[in-house]
C-alpha cells in the first residue's frame, strides 16, 4: 500500500493560483467555491484500489482548493451505491472516483440501478488504464507447454466447453472481456465466479480452472512462481505494467481493446464551473510525476486526461460491452 504525501511547495502554489485559478471562471472565483469541505465517495472499501486512488489526490486537491478533501467509502453493489450517492448529491461539493462498470454499463445489467451514467453524472478526468492477462496454469493437459498465444487458443477452441474460466462475478470486466473475447475468436469455456481475482487464480493453480483474465500484478506474480502462464494482453497494445508481454492483438486476435480504468466524475447538477475547476485541477495534480509514480505502484497506467477524454471512454467502452451483454442477454441484478 502507498503512503500518502504532501506536494512539494512550488507545486501547491501552481497548482491552487496558476493552472487551476486560469480554469476558474471570475464569477466563480468571486463567489468563492468551495465554502466548505469536499466529499470523494469511493464505492468500494478502504485498502482497495479505488480507495488508494481517491487517498492519492486528496491532500493535493486539499491544497489547491483552500478546503479539506475527505474519502468517503460506500460501499456495497460493485461501486454502485457509491455511485448513486454522488448521482444524487445535492450539496455541491460532492465528487467521486469510479471504475468502468460504474461510469458506463451499470444500468444495462441492471435496470434498477438508482442512476443513470450517462444522465446523471458528469465525468471529469481519467486517471489510469489496464490490461487484463490472459493466463493460463502451466503444464495444461493439451497445451503445448512452448506454445504461444495461438496454439492455446486452437487449444481452447477444440477443448469447446470442457473448458471452464473464472472471474470476480457477473457483470465484471473480467466477466465482459472474456465473454467479448469468446466472440471474437470462437472459444467456448464455461464461466465459474468467485468472490475475488485472488480466488480466480488460486482456483486455476488447483486445476478448477483452464483460463482467466487477470489484473497484471496479480499475474505477474504467479508467473515468476513458474505456476502461471501468461498468454496474452488484451489491449490494443502492450503495457508497461505487463512487460515483455504480448497483445492478443499480435496473435491475430481482432477488435479486441479491453482494460479496466478509474476517473473521476461529479454530480450531473454540479455547476459547469465547478466541474471545469475539479477537472484541471486533477489533471495538474496527474501530471506530477511523484503523483504518477504512486499510481504506477498502485498498478495503473496514467491517462490524466480531460473530461472529453473520459467522456470518449465511457462512450467506447458503453458501444463495446453494452453489444456483449445484449447478446449474451446477461443480467447482473
């Protein structure tokens, strides 16, 4: 786990009157928002990613408002209560740090979810990007154990549905992405879930499970055990988080362009002009590059872009998985 640290001095001060104060409309300015303390919901527990994320920018946040930026965890529903607490806060100084699902297909797995990404919340930033790995447990029966990324699939493709793979539940990117990535190269395994990743990979070093898509930490560190085999990305590219690590893209695989992320996203009622301030703000704070550091460590490759950027992404993301689960017909209630 990272520490959290202040900003050297010559940051804070660029941050809180030169980048921030250009972004800040007068009339804002002239009436003096924030007035009080700031509220980051994070819908998921402390310790956890999203967590460490929110804890990141807050004291930095704190420093470039003039007010204290307090982390607060609601947790429960994959994030959504979290979620729907920022959706419908009303007291203007109210923002939040999601993952995908949150800020894109939440309501289309499930249609009572108590928000609506797209009309009730307005994104601010980006913050940082991942590929899953496709891994695999060594010594596979049927695998050629010097195969590459196509011969375990032309594995998998004749193992059809003896084959199973786990994820972290229904409705997860891991769930998604290995149902998208099924579509797109015509392998068959069962979906088995589990109450986390950590479960996923201890499950596959028992021989419950043939595949599974994991975060790169995680399975980076069963690969130097010599336990796990890495197949492949699934980005369009490779990743600094995973090195020496393939595409899937390079094995032939196509339209396949899968990572998890986090950003930041405000009240859809927040005014435009406090949205624009959080928004430069926490793309100053993510161009420091101790700040980028620490969330490199925390397993995040660092976008920091502008809300259009997000709002692409949450757009791109909401087209590719929504057509996965309206054809899978999969429901996550």
């Amino acid at each position: 786990m990272t520490s959290r640290r202040s900003l050297p001095r010559r940051f804070v001060l660029h941050a809180a009157f030169g980048a921030a104060s250009a972004l800040a409309a007068p009339a804002l300015r002239a009436a003096g928002w924030p007035t009080r303390p700031l509220r980051i919901v994070v819908g998921f527990p402390p310790g956890s990613s999203p967590d460490l994320t929110a804890r990141t920018f807050a004291d930095p946040l704190a420093q470039a408002l003039g007010q204290p930026v307090i982390v607060e965890n609601r947790v429960g529903a994959g994030g959504n209560i979290g979620a729907a607490a920022v959706a419908h806060a009303a007291d203007g100084h109210t923002f939040g740090l999601f993952i995908n699902g949150n800020l894109t297909i939440a309501r289309l797995l499930n249609p009572r979810v108590a928000y609506d990404p797209q009309k009730d919340l307005a994104p601010l930033a980006l913050i940082g990007t991942s590929p899953l790995v496709l891994t695999a447990p060594i010594g596979q029966t049927g695998v050629p154990s010097d195969g590459d990324a196509r011969a375990f699939l032309d594995a998998a493709r004749r193992a059809g549905d003896r084959w199973s793979y786990g994820t972290p539940g229904v409705g997860t990117v891991g769930h998604l992405g290995t149902e998208l990535l099924k579509a797109r190269t015509g392998i068959a395994p069962v979906h088995v879930p589990y109450p986390g990743y950590p479960q996923v990979a201890t499950a596959m070093l028992g021989g419950q499970l043939q595949l599974a898509l994991l975060p790169p930490a995680l399975a980076l560190a069963q690969a130097r055990t010599g336990r796990l085999r890495l197949i492949g990305l699934t980005s369009s590219g490779r990743s600094t988080l995973a090195p020496g690590v393939s595409a899937l893209s390079e094995a032939g695989v196509k339209d396949l362009d899968l990572e998890i992320w986090n950003g930041f996203a405000a009240p859809a009622a927040l005014p435009a002009e406090a949205r624009g301030r959080l928004s430069g703000l926490i793309a100053t704070v993510a161009r420091d590059p101790a700040i980028r550091a620490q969330l490199f460590q925390q397993g995040w490759q660092v976008a920091g872009t502008t809300a259009e950027g997000l709002a692409r992404r949450m757009a791109d993301d909401t087209k590719q998985l929504g057509g996965i689960i309206r054809a899978q017909g999969i429901r996550a209630e």
